[in-house]
C-alpha cells in the first residue's frame, strides 16, 4: 500500500515555554533539556545534526554525538579531513541541532567552531574502545575507496601492529569546539503553533532573549 505522506502529522502538546521560565543562561537551558532528554528514552539525546558550508557556498549536514560541553563549548570528534573537516578548516561557521522527538523539542546553536588543543584531543581518543581507536586510524572518512574489503584488510593489519601497546592518536583525528553566538529553544505546541525563543550574544557579553513567530 502507498503511503500518504501528505497524510502523516500529529499534534504537539506535550509542554510549553514562557519567556519567564526559561534560564537567562542559555547554557543553563540547554543543560536543563538535555537533562530531559537524557531521561526521556530517545535513542541518541546526544546525537546532534551539524552544518558547514563549502568554500563555494554549498551547504551540508551530518549527525555526530557531542562529547562535551564545557567552559562554554560544545565538542565533538572527527577526522580533521573528512568531508566535514576540510570543510571548517576552510569556514569556521556551524550550526548544529538536536531533536528530541519524544519531547517535542528541539534546539539550534549556531557559532564558530576551532580545533580542540591536541591534548585534549589524546584525552578522548584514550577514552575509547579499542576497536574505535584502530577504526579512526585506518579510516579515510569521507574518501572513496574501492570496496569494503579494502578497510577490513586495513583494519586486520592495524589492530595486529597495535596489538599489547597503547595505541597513538593519529595527528588527523581529534575535537573541534564549538564558541555558539546564537541559540534556539523550540518546544511543539498545538495547531503548529510553536513556542520558540532565541538567545543572542550582545556586543556587551550578555545574552538577549527573544520570543520567535511559530
Ligand atoms: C548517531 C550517529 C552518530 C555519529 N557520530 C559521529 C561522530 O561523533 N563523529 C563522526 O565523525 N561521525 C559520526 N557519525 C557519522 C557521520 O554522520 C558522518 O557519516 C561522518 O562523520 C562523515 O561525514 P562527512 O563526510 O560529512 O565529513 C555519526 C552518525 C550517526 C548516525
């Protein structure tokens, strides 16, 4: 049977924001709702869309797991020339989402991100699982290769070289650190008609809070 995609849509009634209620920090909202969601029994809570822009202009998206969120900075790790990678080292400029569909919430931040220092990058790449270590040096992420076999071979040899030894972070994987300039709070309300607030950095430091049209 054909499904009516024009035919799938639910109501959102779940909660609601006022202006009031929400932090004057928008690092403390986010932490309160990622709280939430850490307990709301969504999948990945952690797991977040990012999006970079290529030297030309063209926009693209992927998910990555936040690691951290710490002195006002939000984390993640990659390989520095995936396509994500090249593409910051070209443009700094980012935006990344969460959306947790069993709360009916959502949250944008946009901002800038640089690399993590390399030590703190060793610091999350010690913390891994073994095979996620050797995945990160034998992979090309991003890359065309010619067939699966080719990173299995790769793999096999890696993890037999590294075998009883602490295993290096290689130099072309580690963090970048988001410094976010704006937020946006979305929670789902009735007849689509949204609660949505923005937080945006000021000149002065502080952050202003906005009310956004559904
Ligand atoms: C739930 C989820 C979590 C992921 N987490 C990461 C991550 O933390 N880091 C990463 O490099 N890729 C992660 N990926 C894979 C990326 O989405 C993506 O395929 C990869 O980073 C290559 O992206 P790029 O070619 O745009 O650079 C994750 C994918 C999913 C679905």
């Amino acid at each position: 049977m054909e499904s009516q995609l024009s035919d799938i849509r639910r109501e959102y009634k779940k909660n609601k924001l006022a202006k009031e209620n929400l932090s004057s920090d928008p690092f403390e909202q986010f932490q309160h709702w990622l709280d939430d969601a850490l307990h709301s029994g969504e999948e990945e809570p952690t797991a977040m869309i990012i999006a970079t822009v290529s030297a030309d202009g063209h926009p693209s998206t992927r998910t990555v797991l936040l690691k951290g969120l710490e002195n006002g900075k939000f984390i993640f790790f990659t390989n520095y020339e995936s396509r994500k990678g090249q593409q910051l080292a070209g443009n700094p400029y980012i935006s990344l989402s969460f959306v947790w569909h069993k709360l009916e919430r959502q949250i944008h931040i946009e901002g800038k991100a640089v690399k993590c220092s390399p030590e703190e990058s060793d610091a999350y790449f010690a913390s891994r699982p073994y095979k996620s270590k050797i995945g990160a040096i034998i992979s090309p992420q991003s890359h065309v290769i010619r067939s699966r076999m080719e990173i299995m071979r790769a793999f096999a040899f890696e993890a037999a070289k590294w075998a009883g030894q602490t295993i290096k972070r290689p130099d072309n994987w580690g963090g970048f650190a988001v410094t976010p300039t704006r937020f946006e709070f979305w929670q789902g309300r009735e007849s689509r008609l949204h609660d949505r607030f923005q937080y945006t950095l000021e000149k002065d430091g502080n952050w202003k809070k906005e009310r956004l049209a559904p």
